[in-house]
C-alpha cells in the first residue's frame, strides 16, 4: 500500500509539473512558445486498476468518471473498455477503462486540468490505479 501511495504522488506530482510548464507561456523550455495550439483538443485517458479491486471501488470508480464528464469545459465525452478485437503486436487490451474527452480549446483543457471535480477523483481513487496512460492530441483534420 505504501508502495502504491509513494507512486501515486509521483504521479501526482508530474501531473502538477507538467501542467505548470505548459502553462507558462514565457517559458523558452515550453511548446506553447515554439508552436501555437489551436483548435480541437483530444484527451485520450486509460487507466489501469489495481487486480483486487471490490466491486464497491469499482462502482465508486466508474460512477466518478460519470461526474466527470460533466465538467462544463468538456465539448464531448466517452468512456469504454477494451474491444474483442483481435490481438495484434501494436494493440493493448490491458487497460481497465478508457476515457476520450473533446476540448474546444487548449485553455479548455487546462481548465478541465484544475476542476474541483477532476482534481477530486484524481485523489480519490489513487488507490486504486496500477498505471494511467494519456494522449493528448490537437485535432489537425476532422471528418
């Protein structure tokens, strides 16, 4: 447990440095200074919980990622587990749960970064998790 909790701050803490790089605007180490972000932004989210979770955390689980999604800043939403699709080299079937979330703008984003309702999830059910992987992308071409 003590283990789990001393990743988790880890975590914690590169969320926070990250955050606060991109959002110094006068930083020369930042990309916001050597490339303009506009547009969509995609949001790509999978976690991957502990083996013994209860069937209560991964009720409480699921149900945070409900009231997550109502953030006002999210443009569009979707959550989903892995697909029967066929096992490839280059596809992962290990995550628990994924999460997709659309921002109209990257301020939009950062915003949704700092809400009451995500920073309360991310330290509610820290606990919880055995890794989180996330993708971010700038929507170049929509269809």
């Amino acid at each position: 447990m003590n283990i789990m909790n001393n990743k988790w701050n880890l975590f914690l803490i590169g969320i926070v440095v990250i955050f606060t790089v991109s959002c110094d605007s006068n930083s020369e180490t930042s990309n916001q200074v050597d490339q303009e972000v506009t547009g969509l932004i995609q949001h790509n989210v999978y976690f991957y919980l502990i083996d013994d979770i209860s069937d209560e955390e991964r009720e409480d689980f699921d149900n945070r990622l409900q009231e997550l999604v109502q953030i006002s800043t999210i443009m569009k939403s979707n959550i989903g587990r892995p697909a029967a699709t066929q096992s490839r080299d280059v596809t992962d079937h290990d995550f628990t749960i994924s999460l997709t979330l659309w921002f109209e703008s990257l301020e939009d984003h950062d915003s949704y970064q700092i809400d009451p309702v995500h920073t309360a999830m991310v330290e509610a059910t820290g606990h919880l998790l055995e890794g989180v992987r996330v993708y971010d992308s700038q929507i170049l071409y929509e269809n």
